[in-house]
C-alpha cells in the first residue's frame, strides 16, 4: 500500500476516534489529525507555506459572509415568515407541510450550508406541523432532515464554492464563470428537490395523511402583507448569478473583457453575502426587529456558529495542501483506476467511497482534499468534467449527513420529532437508497440537466 494512503487512513482514524468516541467537535478532531500528520511526515517546517495556502483563499471569505447572512436570516426570523407563506399556499392540499418542508429547508440551507443547524432551524416550525398533520413522526424527521441537507448543494451554499475552485484548477482554460457554474448546480439539484417530493407524496398515500386543518394554516393574505418583503431576498441572492450566465459574452466580456468578466464574476461571491445581509438587517430594522447593539449580540452570539464552521475549512484546506504534497489524491486516484473498472462501476465506487468518508470529514474539507482526483477519475471512464465537479457537493456533502449510523440530520430530526430510533432508522433507508440511485443516475448522464 502506498505510503500516502497510509496518511490517509491515520487522519480519518483521528478524527473517528476524536469525534466520534471521545465527542469532541470536528474542528478540533480535523486539527489534530493535521498536527499528527505533520508530525508522522516530518513537515513541520512547511507549516506556515500549508497556513497561507489555506488563508489565501478567497473562497473561504465567501464562506464566512453566508454563514454570517444566515445568523442574521434565521435570528431575525426572516426564513421563519417565508416559511409561514409557503405553508398557507400548499398547507391545505394532503402532505402540504410535507412539501412546505423540503422547499422552505432546501432554501434556508441553501443560505446556511448548515445541513444540522438547518434542520434545528426550519424543523422546529415544519416537523409540529407536519405532525399535527397526521405524519409519523419518524417520516417527519426523515423528510425534514433529507430536506435540510440539500442546502450542501444548492447555491448559493458556501459550500459548493470548493468544488467550482477544484473545477477550475483543472480546466482553467474553460474560463468559467460562477454563474454558468451555479446555473449547472441548480439544474442538478432541481432532480433532488423533485425526488424528495415525490417521496412525500408516496409517503403521504401510504400512511393516508390528511390536509391541515383551515385553523390551523396562517392566513395567506395576513402573511403576505408582513413578509412581503422577505421574499425578495431569493431574487436579491439568485438574480446576480443568473445575470452572469445570461449575459456574460453579450454585456460583461464586451464591456470589462475576458480577464475583467472572470474576476466580475468570482467577486460575486464576495460580495452577495454581504448585499442579502444589508438588506435583511434594513427589512428586519423597519419591522422594530433589528438595531445596532442587536447585531452585535446576534454576531457575538452567533461566533459559536461561525467559528467551528470556518475552522473545519481552514483545517481542511491546510491538510489538502499537505496531501498535495504527499501526493494522497493521486495515489488513491492511481488505485481506482486500477480496478478498471467501467463508468458504470466507477461511478458506484466512488459514491460510495464519498459516503463513507464524508461521515467522518466534513463536505467542503473532502471536497478540497480530494475533488480533483474524484472528478479527473469520473473524467476518465466518460463522465462530463463539469458535471462531475457540479456533483461533488451532493456526494460529498449530502448522503454523509442523512446516512445512518453517523448521519447527523437524522439525529436533529429525530431529537425535534421526538421519534423512536428504530424506526427513524428504518423510514430513513428509503431516502438514503433513493438519494444514491439519483447520485448515480446524474453521473452516468441518465437524465438532463440544466446548463450543460
């Protein structure tokens, strides 16, 4: 076995063993391991090269901006009435909180990119209601927790920004731009969003679930006149990006040229966090909810949020330099390739090794260690390139959270629902086998996607 994959298995044993067993929280469980390999390797007198190599990034101050606009969307409660919208518009037809569920979740962790703190958030107003609605109680915390987990891959997450950077590391002369990116990324994650629906819907025909109750729905027209306002934030937040797809040879490249539209286009990521959250703190400011000292709680109380989120990044990307170094994702590549495998199986193969290592490193670290090896390795056996690196936030960031025994939406949802383990775990397999045959079905090409 190659040396360098005996690296790897040492760094996911730490942080089994860390986070895992001993429960301590993956920032810390990622550090470790990356002290500990610095050690084993003899590297530490390239420490400070794998530090600026992770801060340098502009990627992860894209990171901290959403992160930080969905402390302020979720404690000013912004997503709360976007929600009760959503809910008096499809409440009343059968699964209607069902389906309010996965459509309000996927867009909060869309912002989020919080699969658990996504769940805590819009669950605590979508699982009572799809209770009361006569839901089982493990099939509520199962949609809720599937649904909340699609925001690692619907954008504007921040953590689909890694897989764009191993994209265009690779195929740099592409010239691709985040909106002709997140334009593919949307198409994608359309056949998720379509899937857990109709998992609702079969769901909600066996158990016989009935519509909510008329007393029980907010009133429509009550709703729209205080939340009017927050439902312009997804224009605010989409419109730029799809700007940029549409009109990036006709308007930006004519008037800014090649060079000056591409880094247009990545400072969007920048900036849009900070322009959504400009405009939540007026909306929220003008409803009495919002002043200045109490944006500086929501942020000092929100640092808890931030900083474990931020530091498994930063951790991650420091380890991906080092791995670079050692050559890890290329000798893992080397290996795969040596089972010769065909798409079809190589597609398989690498789901499931996402799977199983994403339970225990976070999406956006595995994605940086090892997403141009996944996609130069899906390339190989006829895969598009493109699709491949729009995919990797899905199987990387997606079926870790819902698979059990590790899956840590399912236990939110289950915490809120209030459901019996053995049978959360049960309903949940069925959304974790659709979840992978869908993961095969885009990579093999099978169905069409947006963009591409």
């Amino acid at each position: 076995m190659p040396s360098s994959l005996i690296y790897l298995g040492i760094m996911l044993v730490t942080i089994i063993v860390l986070f895992v067993v001993l429960k301590r929280p993956v920032y810390e469980a990622v550090f470790v391991s990356f002290l500990l390999l610095l050690t084993i390797t003899g590297t530490w007198g390239n420490v400070l090269d794998y530090m600026d190599a992770a801060l340098s990034t502009s990627l992860l101050y894209s990171m901290v901006a959403f992160v930080a606009m969905s402390i302020l969307l979720t404690k000013t409660k912004i997503i709360d009435s976007c929600i009760a919208v959503i809910l008096s518009v499809i409440g009343r037809v059968t699964g209607g909180a069902g389906y309010t569920a996965v459509i309000a979740s996927a867009f909060m962790g869309a912002l989020s990119g919080s699969g658990p703190g996504n769940v805590m958030a819009t669950g605590s107003i979508t699982i009572p209601a799809m209770i009361r609605s006569g839901f089982p109680r493990e099939l509520a915390a199962n949609i809720e927790s599937n649904a909340s987990y699609m925001g690692n891959m619907i954008p504007p997450s921040s953590n689909i920004v890694a897989a764009m950077g191993a994209f265009t590391a690779l195929y740099p002369h592409l010239n691709m731009t985040t909106g002709q990116f997140w334009i593919v990324l949307w198409g994608i994650s359309i056949w998720f969003i379509a899937q857990r629906l109709i998992m609702v819907w079969s769901f909600c025909k066996y158990y016989k679930v009935k519509p909510m109750s008329k007393d029980q729905l907010p009133n429509l027209k009550e709703t729209l006149k205080v939340s009017w306002k927050g439902l312009l934030l997804p224009v605010i937040i989409l419109l730029p990006f799809v700007l940029d797809y549409l009109l990036k040879d006709s308007f930006f490249t004519a008037r800014l040229g090649t060079t000056g539209a591409k880094y247009f286009s990545s400072s969007i990521l920048v900036f849009i966090g900070g322009l959504a959250s400009i405009y939540t703190c007026l909306i929220a400011r003008k409803s009495n909810q919002l002043t200045l000292s109490k944006v500086a709680k929501m942020f000092g109380d929100g640092v808890k949020t931030i900083a474990p989120s931020i530091g498994v990044c930063v951790f991650g990307y420091m380890i991906g330099a080092l791995f670079a170094d050692l050559n890890v994702a290329e000798d893992m590549g080397t290996i795969i390739a040596g089972w010769h495998f065909n798409k079809l199986g190589t597609v398989v193969a690498i789901c499931l090794i996402t799977c199983f290592m994403g339970m225990v490193i976070p999406g956006s670290s595995l994605v940086v260690i090892f997403g141009p090896v996944f996609i130069t390795t899906l390339a190989n056996v006829g895969c598009a390139p493109l699709l491949a690196a729009a995919m990797l936030p899905c199987i990387c960031g997606v079926m870790c959270g819902i698979t059990p025994p590790l899956g840590l939406g399912m236990y939110a949802g289950m915490t809120l629902a209030e459901s019996d383990f053995n049978k959360t775990f049960v309903n949940n397999l069925w959304w974790v086998a659709a979840q992978f045959i869908l993961e095969v079905a885009v990579l093999m090409g099978w169905l069409p996607i947006l963009g591409l």
